[in-house]
C-alpha cells in the first residue's frame, strides 16, 4: 500500500501551485551552483595547470560564507523572504558578468573576486528558502515537501555537474558564466511568480519598529544572539545541533581524503573518481521517494537518528572493503546505497528545525546551522590534512562513517524517546 504513497509527492506539487515555483525556482539555481562551482573547477585548472589556483578558487568562495552567513538570517528575518530571493537571484545573475572578461591565466583574481562575492550573496537565499517554505505548505505536508528539496538538489548535482564540464570544455569560463547567469535569472522569475507573501509577522512583544528598521550595530547582534539562544536552548534543535557537528566534520574529512582513497587505494582514475562522487545524487533521488512514501508513518525524530546511523554503516562498507578486496565499482554501489537514507535524515532534520522554531526565527536558525557546518567542514578538512599521510587514509575515513553512526545514536538517545510528544508539540504550534 505504501508504493502507492511514491506519487505523495507529485499530488503535493500538482495541488500547491506556489511550491511548484518554489521547488523549480530552488531547482533551476541549485543547478546554476553545481555549473559554476564544477564548471569553474574545470576551468581555472585548465587555464593554470595549478593545484593552488584550485585551492584558491575554492576558499574565495568558502571563506566568505563563514564571515557573512554568521548575520544573513538575522536579516532574513527583516526582510521580505520572497523579495530577498529574488534580488539575490538578479545579484547572482548579474555578478557573473566580469567573469566575461577571463581570457588567461592572468586575469584568474577576477575567478577570485566574483567567487567571494557571489558566496556574500548566495547566503542570503538559501535561509529565506527554507524558512519561507512552511508558509507554503501545510504543517502536515512538511516532510515530503523537504523530500522533494532533497530530490532537487540531488537533480542539480546530476544535472548541473554534467552542464558545468560540457560548458566549460566548449567555452571554457566564459561559457559556464552565461548559462548560469540564465538559471539565476530564470529563478528569480519563478519566485516572483508565488502568490504567499513573504513578510515577516514580528510578534506583538517583539523590540518596536524603529529600532528594527534602523538596524543599528547593537540591534543586530542583539538579534544574532537570540537566534543563537534559540539554538543552544531549545532541547530539540540543540540536539541537532550537536549531531549536524559531528557529521560535518566527517563531511570535511571525506571532502578531503576521498579523491586521494579513489587514486591510492582504489588505483581509480580521475574519471571514476567522478563516476563515484556523482552517483551519490542517484539514491538521493531515490530516497527523496522513500521519504514521501513514508513520509506520514514515521517520525522526524526517526528519520534523522536511523537515516544517520544507516548512512555511517554504509560509509564504513565503502571505506573498508579494500582491506579484502580492492576495486573501484563497489564503492560506486555503495555511493548509490548512501543516498538513500542521507535523503531520509536530511529531510526529517530540516522538517525539525522548520517545527521547532517560530516564523519570525526560522532564518537566523537556518544562517547558523550553515555557519556551525562550514565551521565543521573546516575543521574536518584540517583534521584530515594533518593525519591522513601519518595515520593513513582508510583509518581516518573510518571516522567519517563512526561519526555518523555516533551522531544517529545521540539523536535517539536524547530524543528518540520523545518522539510522540515532540510531533504532538510541533502540530499544536
């Protein structure tokens, strides 16, 4: 009967005019993402030969995110959540344009330049999208709504991965620039087209108007420190919290290390290196459909612990079944098999986190929790830089996949029994 429940969905989108042009809006710019950032991977390599340009080019648009999305949702939560993302859409489109200019290895700090802009910019839309979202759909429609951002961005990754390295083998940068300055421009289009307004309701009890408007350097980090308070008190999202911790640090470690595990131990080329990375959005788009078809039998609370704790074990599997038997396509099928239940937890954590904060929060909420996993991305990335030669690969790989069976037992251990009242809770809300 649950098979029957796989087109839950399709009917959710067929019904919700505005989350069809949220959803396409969310997947026209998420593909732009992965043309621009593989794109330009392919691209500054190409045109310098240098392993140090690409690690340029990667923290100018890393770096930025960490210093400016520490306050992008306490102006989220300012401004009106549909306009914000259409003006950092035309922002986007519009600050590819001097990308137009790169002819040669020389002019390669203009890459730089736009890159930390646009990662200046883009912080800004992805907390107004998921804090917008529950104004979208009903309370009871949350989870397969967050299926189906899941599946979208599971879509882009395919899809705009493969737009990326056609465009830039064809036109190089220049290319990558103007067919992503389209999805921006096209995204923009589509938000405007929702009817929800996207106004932020302020509470009777909230600071008076003047204040909020003038946003003066104290009003703001007196805001940043309540959506930081709302975080750190609230039981659910601090549990969360600590587990988003501990699974982006994995994150930064196989960030770091999985390429050099495919070519080391694998003795994999770099194109199975991308068959492997890619394949991940397969079983992302597959779960996306698991979580829709179970989307009204299991619990958020659920979906995170076991999603998390399926995903480590299958991490673990691809990370040691060299030691009995070295070939590259079985880390491809496990790749496959991990997007499935990283579907599952990604949904259920986001389905909490819109649950358990209220409206005029929900961007601060979301601008911190993308601040504490960059942090983490770092320091896992670090970690693995400095112990990866000495302790070897395969070991400190093990501790990405531990982590997320870790993370999984934390969030039933603090919650699981719990997990009744908390969606009484949230429904009531």
């Amino acid at each position: 009967m649950w098979v029957r429940d796989l087109g839950a969905p399709w009917r959710l989108l067929r019904r919700t005019r505005d989350l069809r042009l949220l959803v396409g809006a969310g997947l026209v710019s998420l593909t732009g993402d992965w043309v621009l950032s593989v794109g330009l991977a392919y691209s500054v390599y190409a045109m310098t030969g240098s392993t140090l340009a690409s690690a340029g080019a990667l923290l100018s648009a890393f770096v930025p995110q960490v210093v400016v999305g520490s306050f992008a949702g306490v102006f989220v939560d300012r401004w009106d959540r549909k306009r914000t993302m259409v003006v950092t859409s035309l922002l986007l489109g519009l600050g590819l344009f001097p990308l137009l200019l790169v002819s040669g290895a020389d002019q390669i700090w203009v890459v730089y330049v736009v890159l930390a802009t646009q990662a200046c910019v883009e912080v800004f839309f992805a907390p107004a999208e998921q804090a917008f979202l529950p104004r979208v759909v009903d309370d009871a429609d949350l989870v397969p709504a967050n299926a189906l951002n899941g599946q979208v961005r599971n879509v882009a990754r395919l899809v705009g991965s493969a737009i990326g390295g056609v465009a830039a083998a064809a036109g190089g940068i220049r290319a990558v620039a103007v067919v992503d300055t389209v999805t921006f421009l096209a995204a923009a289009l589509l938000v405007a087209r929702i009817a929800t307004p996207g106004r932020v309701e302020l509470p009777a009890d909230s600071a008076d108007a003047p204040a909020a408007v003038r946003g003066r350097f104290a009003t703001l980090i007196d805001e940043w420190r309540t959506g930081f308070l709302t975080v750190t008190s609230e039981p659910v999202l601090r549990v969360l919290l600590l587990a988003l911790l501990i699974t982006s640090t994995g994150e930064g470690i196989m960030g770091t290390l999985f390429a050099p595990y495919v070519r080391q131990v694998l003795h994999g080329s770099g194109q199975v290196y991308g068959v492997i990375t890619g394949v991940q959005a397969v079983g992302g788009v597959l779960g996306g459909f698991l979580v829709a078809a179970l989307a009204g039998r299991w619990s958020p609370v659920t979906m995170v612990w076991a999603g998390s704790v399926v995903f480590g074990l299958v991490d673990l599997a691809i990370f040691l079944y060299p030691l009995v038997w070295v070939a590259p396509w079985p880390a491809a099928v496990g790749m496959v098999l991990v997007g499935l239940p990283g579907a599952v937890m990604t949904a259920g954590m986001i389905t909490l986190y819109q649950r358990h904060t209220v409206d005029d929060r929900r961007g601060r909420v979301f601008s911190l929790v993308a601040l504490a996993q960059a942090v983490s991305v770092v320091v896992g990335a670090t970690v693995a830089g400095f112990l990866g030669g000495s302790v070897g690969i395969m070991p400190v790989l093990a501790f990405q996949g531990l982590g997320y069976v870790a993370a999984g037992l934390l969030v039933l251990a603090r919650l699981g029994s719990r997990t009744r009242s908390l969606d009484l809770a949230a429904t009531r809300s």
